[in-house]
C-alpha cells in the first residue's frame, strides 16, 4: 500500500516538483500538493490524513509554524509526522524546527534527500 505524502507549500513549481520527483524515483509514494494551511486542515478535516506532511514555514494567511501548532493541538491530527520543507535557514528556525518537528529540510533540497527523509521519519 502505497504511502500517502502531503506536501503544503504555497509555491506550485515546489509542489510540482516533490509529486513529480517522489513518484519517479519510488512506487511508495501517493503524493498530494497544497497551497495553504487552509487547504491542508481541509483535507483533513474531510478525513485525507496522510502518512507525513512535508511542510513550508513561509507561506501567506497561516504560516507554517500555525499550521504546524494547531495541528499538535488536535488529538485527531498530532500523530502525523511533520518536515519542514523550507528556505527558512536562520539558527532559531533551524532549531526550533529540529526540536518540535520529525525533521527539518532546508530549500534548495534533492530529491533523493528528501525520500531518505521521509523513509527515516515514516521508519520510526
């Protein structure tokens, strides 16, 4: 059964990218891209609950770090693994992130990176 991977990043070519670039190198991988943090608590809401969220900080509306919080303030939803997937590189980000998330990828990134990643997290 294949896992399934949301990606929330308000810049499409990214999104793009990790679908396109997750399902050639691996038949694992069912990926879903949205746009906003609004987006992704709907899917969840109608029940789309993902394996992991590959998540960007920077986004407009709810920033990452919001969606990231009331997700982890959400009993239904605070078990599902979270990376942040973003060009956000400051030392307090960086280990914030490191700290509170499975994982902390910073843009630009590989694509072979980003499967090792998400095969370490879902691995646990």
């Amino acid at each position: 059964m294949k896992k399934k991977i949301m990606i929330v990043d308000d810049h499409k070519d990214v999104r793009v990218m990790v679908k396109t670039g997750l399902e050639r190198v691996s038949d694992e991988y069912e990926v879903t891209g949205v746009e906003s943090g609004k987006e992704c608590f709907d899917l969840l809401t109608r029940g789309e609950i993902p394996d992991l969220i590959l998540l960007d900080i920077m986004m407009p509306e709810i920033s990452g770090w919001d969606v990231f919080a009331t997700m982890k303030e959400n009993p239904a939803w605070r078990g599902i693994p979270i990376v942040f997937l973003t060009a956000k590189a400051d030392p307090y980000s960086k280990g914030f992130g490191k700290l509170s998330a499975a994982d902390y990828i910073e843009k630009p990134f590989g694509i072979i990176q980003l499967k090792e990643c998400i095969d370490r997290v879902l691995t646990r």
